[in-house]
C-alpha cells in the first residue's frame, strides 16, 4: 500500500469504498423488498413501473443542485449527513410497517424520498473519487467503485430473495436502515481534501450561479454533450428493460420463487461487476469512435433473450427460459457497464475539479430525463403483452439497431483521448 493521499489504494479510498458497499447494500436490500411486495401485492407492471419512475425524476430535477453543493462544500460531510438522513427515513418507515400501514402510496413516497437523498448523495461521491486517486488510476478507481456497488447490488437481491420469504419485509427494511447508519459511521473517519470557496452572496444565488457555470462549461464540451444524448436514449430503450422488464418476466411470467427472483436480479449485478472488473482489458482499445461497435454487439444479443421468454421456450421449462436469458443478459449488462464507466472516466479527466461535482449531476440529470419515460412505456408493454413477453423485447431490438447506427454517425468525429 502506497502512503501517497492520491495512491488507488490509500486509506481514504478504501474507506470510500467501503461506506459505498454498506450503504449501497442496504439500499439493494430495501429496493428489493418494497419492489417484491409491492408486485406481490398488485401483481401489475404498470404500477411496478410507475412507482419506480417516480422515485427517479427527484434526481432528474435535483442532481445539478446536488452537483453544485458537491463543488461548493465538504464532500465528505455531505455524505455523512445524507447516509445518516437516509437511515431516519428508513426508521420512520418501520414504525409505519409495524401499525400495519404499509400501502403502495407510502412506499412511493419513501421512494421519492431516498431519491431526493441521493440525487444530493451521488455527486458528492462522483466528484469525490478524483481526489482521492491520481489521474493515472482513475480508470480503476472508478472500475472498483463501480464493481463494489454492483457487488452490494449483487448481494441485496440474493440475500433478500433468501430473508424475504424467510423473516419478511420487516427485517429486511431494519437491515437497510442500520446499514445507512453504519456506512455515515464509517465515512466519519474519512479525510478528504477540501478548500472552502469565497462565497460573496447568499448560499441560494450562490448555488444557483455555480449551476449556471455548470451548465456553459457543459454547452462548450461537445464530446460531453454527445456523450448526454446517448445516455440518455440508452436510459429510454436499454437500461429500463432490466429495471423492470426482468423482474416483471422472473416474478410473474416465469413465476420464480423468492430465492429463484433474487439470484436472477443479482445475476443482473454480477454481470455488472464483471464488467467493471474487466474495463482494464477494453479500456486502452477503446475509441470514442467505436462505442457503436459495442452497441451493435448488444443489440445482437437481444434476439436470443426475447426467444427465451416465447411460448417455444417457456414450454420446455423453467430453466430453459432462464438460463438462455441470462447467457445473454451477463454479456449485454457487463458491455452496458464498460461503457459507462470508459465515458465517466473521459468526462472526469477533462473536467476542473470545482466544476466536477456540477458536471457530473447534469450529466446524469440529463440522462435520467428518459429513465421514467422508458419505464413506464416498458410497464405499459409488459402489461399489455402479458402473454407474450418477448414483443416489447423485440422492439428493443430494433430501437438498439438504430442507436448504434446514429452513435456511429454521431461520435465520428471525436477524438477524445482517456
């Protein structure tokens, strides 16, 4: 281990990491407790759908604040102060568990709740990285942040799939609230450089003037921009499939049992660590110029998944369905992460480090804006074509094609080195 502050592997950023794993696998464990009941509850898509679309726009609309309070005050205050906010939520949430007033309209209202949290949360972590690693590294540090949350991903719904049906929605919603208190603990002892920034207004004018240079420096970054639209397309057609296509499939076309439903949404995870784990092997052939090639690969492996959930298919069994499913959902989820992590990495190394935290909360405001529009046409699909699953994946199909097809055209001419 290196003493150097900015080592990948210094002090600091171990126990960033760490308070990432905590916190990210209590949240884990809690998305896939309210999701399970609330689809075991109404059985519908479309209510699924909706709920989990309304907990994201708070981040669509709150982000590039969260940004700018990232850039204007200590970063590792900021974090302890929302893990700690986040774990009172949770709390309050239990008491209303436990005098038996657990409805869907209140889990949608904890929801939108923790994605206000995190829309302030995430870009203080973003933005927190580059600092604690050289530049050099960052392509890593930022691979394993990504693989430890899709590894705390990846446990949440395996272990919830097994205490689900075992201790039930109460311990699991307990677990994730001591989780979020344990992770503020941990980033307690955190020592983060940080020059406090001459404020000469109120703090409201102030932030809204940081968000302001935000957003110029964002319009005069044209790879960024592309970067944006991209995102945010894959948010409306790609990333919504498996945010609720997978599980409505798993939970009720295939009728997966609890531990079943778990290890298929954690399968989802892994594919994600994967991926992060394997971003030092892609990363130095990776061109901006080529990003389509990946997209066509994707889109290739679309056609097997929407021939595993036919009645061709389904008839055979239920593992014929799953495991054909999965061999191709792994390799699209880890290109899906390579990819993200790659364009993260390019965005970070351009970017002033007091303009970072702003930069980055719009970049995911930006491409979060079709994340609710995705999922609640994928819930209007799946509800619509209950009997035949495999239509609204086919239409992904054709939508992914023609992605791949503009980014060819699109990023032709960037020449972005990471």
């Amino acid at each position: 281990m290196q003493n150097n502050d900015t080592a990948l592997f210094n002090r600091n950023f171990i126990l960033v990491v760490i308070g990432q794993v905590v916190s990210i696998l209590g949240s884990a464990l809690l998305r896939f407790a309210l999701s399970t009941y609330v689809l075991d509850l109404t059985g519908r898509a479309d209510i699924f759908a909706a709920l989990l679309a309304i907990s994201t726009i708070p981040s669509i609309i709150l982000s590039p604040i969260g940004g700018a309070i990232a850039d204007r005050f200590n970063r590792r205050n900021l974090m302890i102060l929302f893990d700690f906010t986040s774990s009172a939520v949770v709390l309050s949430f239990v008491f209303f568990l436990l005098a038996g007033n657990a409805s869907v309209i209140l889990i949608g209202i904890v929801m939108v709740l923790l994605g206000i949290i995190s829309a302030m949360y995430q870009p203080a972590v973003q933005a927190s990285i580059p600092v604690l690693t050289k530049e050099d590294n960052l392509e890593k540090a930022n691979g394993i942040v990504n693989g430890v949350g899709a590894l705390s991903n990846l446990a949440g719904p395996v272990l919830g799939g097994v205490l689900y049906s075992m201790v039930g929605i109460y311990v699991l919603v307990i677990v994730s609230c001591v989780a979020f208190f344990l992770s503020a603990i941990m980033e307690i002892f955190i020592k983060m450089p940080f020059s406090k920034r001459e404020q000469n207004d109120h703090i409201v004018p102030t932030l809204f003037k940081d968000m302001k240079s935000g957003f110029i420096y964002v319009l005069k970054q044209p790879y960024i921009l592309k970067a944006m639209i991209l995102a945010a397309v894959l948010n409306l057609f790609l990333t919504p499939f498996f945010l609720v296509g997978t599980p409505y499939m798993m939970r009720v076309t295939l009728q997966s049992s609890d531990a079943m439903y778990g290890i298929s949404l954690g399968i989802i995870q892994f594919s994600s660590i994967l991926g992060a784990l394997t971003i030092g092997i892609f990363a130095k052939k990776m061109k901006i110029t080529n990003l389509y090639r990946w997209l066509i690969l994707i889109s290739i492996l679309i056609l097997p998944m929407a021939l595993a959930v036919s009645p061709l298919i389904v008839r055979l069994g239920y593992f014929p369905s799953f495991i054909l499913f999965f061999l191709c959902a792994i390799p699209i989820v880890m290109a899906m992460t390579i990819v993200s992590i790659f364009v993260i990495t390019i965005v970070q190394k351009q970017t002033p480090n007091d303009l970072l935290g702003k930069v980055m909360a719009i970049i995911t405001a930006v491409a979060q804006c079709a994340a609710p529009i995705g999922q609640i046409l994928y819930g209007a699909l799946f509800e619509a074509f209950s009997l035949s699953v495999y239509f609204p994946i086919l239409i992904m199909f054709a939508m992914m094609l023609l992605i791949s097809a503009a980014a060819k055209v699109m990023l032709r001419n960037e020449e972005v080195i990471a």
